[in-house]
C-alpha cells in the first residue's frame, strides 16, 4: 500500500527504482571510474567533465548515482554492470617507493593510470610505438617525481592536473613547424611532486651533427 514503510522506517520501493536505490559497493564505483575515465581518453568528455564526475563517482552511496554519470555515454564491452578493457587499453602503475621505467619500442595505450608515492616514475615516449593520437594520464602522486619523455610531435597538457606543493616543468621552446603525433594530458592530481616534461637526450652522434651545423 501508498506510504507503507520496511521495518527498518524506510519506504518499499520495487521494480527498476529498488535496483537503483541498493546502495554502491567500491567495485560498483571502480567499474564506472573505468568507463568515466575510458570517456575522457577517446575524448568523448572534456578534462572538467571527468574531473567532475569522477569526484561524485569516488563519493557515490547508490547505484542510481553512479548510474547517472554514465548515461551519456556508450556501453562497453562486458555488459551493463561491468567493462572490459583490452590488452593495450591501459597501463596501471600502482608504485610506493622506488622507481618504475617504461622506455625503448613500448607501445602506448589509450590510458595511463598512475598512483604513487614517494616513486620515481619515467615514461619515455621517445621511440614508443604510437598507434592513435591520444593519451590520458590520470594522476594520484603523492611525493616523487614523474617523468615524461616527450620526443617530436608529442604535446602535453597539464591545464587539467591539480598541484599542491610541487612543480610542472616543461623544455623552453616546443617546434610548431613538427606535425602532432599525439596528445598528452594529465588529469587528477599531484602534492609535493614534481612532473618533468623534456625532450629525449642528445646521443653523442647527434652532438657532433649540431657542432657541425
């Protein structure tokens, strides 16, 4: 009947509406953090919408919160509840202390997510293998340092990232005159971190060229 209420004080519900109420387990809010942040990487949300989302999708109580976040956007594959992403798609660095390195004829995926703390992080995407034209990086960095080797025609945006007690540093002068072969953006945030963003390093061949010239 209208009004009648479960013995816990609070109203039935049924139907669709019962299953939108259940409250959100931290996989429920895991799964839709990966679909958001799969979103902002083809480009289908702008930084500041995932920003947004992704703060209500951390924070979310129900499944009708979290459900609402990704209404707009496309289902992938591994059905309604899930997602399923794919060898190339993302590389996790979850890394306390110490150093992680990515370098040589790697291939890079849609998404980078980085959590670390008091790490030493290189990511050189001077010899990389780059088979589409953008890159998400998704940042949790606390103490340490990262560093994004960046060869010709990589541009990185940091307008997105959140700094608190650290510091962006990028080469003096970028060549407008190179075509882009991909697109570098960080989002989340870092506190008493540093990102170094430099071209890759002179080989001693390329040294003797420059005297020359």
């Amino acid at each position: 009947m209208p009004g009648e209420t479960a013995p816990t004080g609070r109203p039935h519900v049924h139907g669709a509406s019962a299953a939108l109420a259940l409250r959100a387990s931290h996989a429920d809010r895991d799964r839709t953090v990966d679909v958001l942040r799969r979103a902002g990487g083809d480009g289908r949300l702008t930084a500041a919408e995932l920003d947004e989302r992704l703060e209500v999708a951390l924070t979310a109580r129900t499944l009708g919160e979290l459900a609402g976040l990704t209404v707009d956007l496309p289902l992938v594959a591994g059905g309604s509840h899930g997602t399923a992403v794919g060898v190339g798609e993302v590389l996790r660095i979850d890394q306390r202390g110490g150093s992680f390195r990515r370098d040589g004829r790697w291939a890079v995926p849609r998404r980078v997510e980085l959590r670390s703390s008091w790490a030493d992080v290189t990511l050189d995407l001077s010899e990389a293998v780059i088979t589409q034209g953008a890159l998400c990086i998704t940042m949790d960095m606390k103490g340490g340092i990262l560093r994004l080797v960046a060869g010709p025609g990589v541009v990185v945006n940091t307008d997105s990232l959140s700094v608190s007690y650290g510091k962006v540093e990028f080469p003096q002068a970028v060549d407008v005159e190179v075509p882009t072969t991909l697109q570098v953006e960080l989002v989340g945030r870092i506190a008493h971190s540093r990102v170094v963003v430099r071209p890759p390093r002179r080989t001693f061949r390329q040294w003797l060229h420059r005297g020359s010239a």
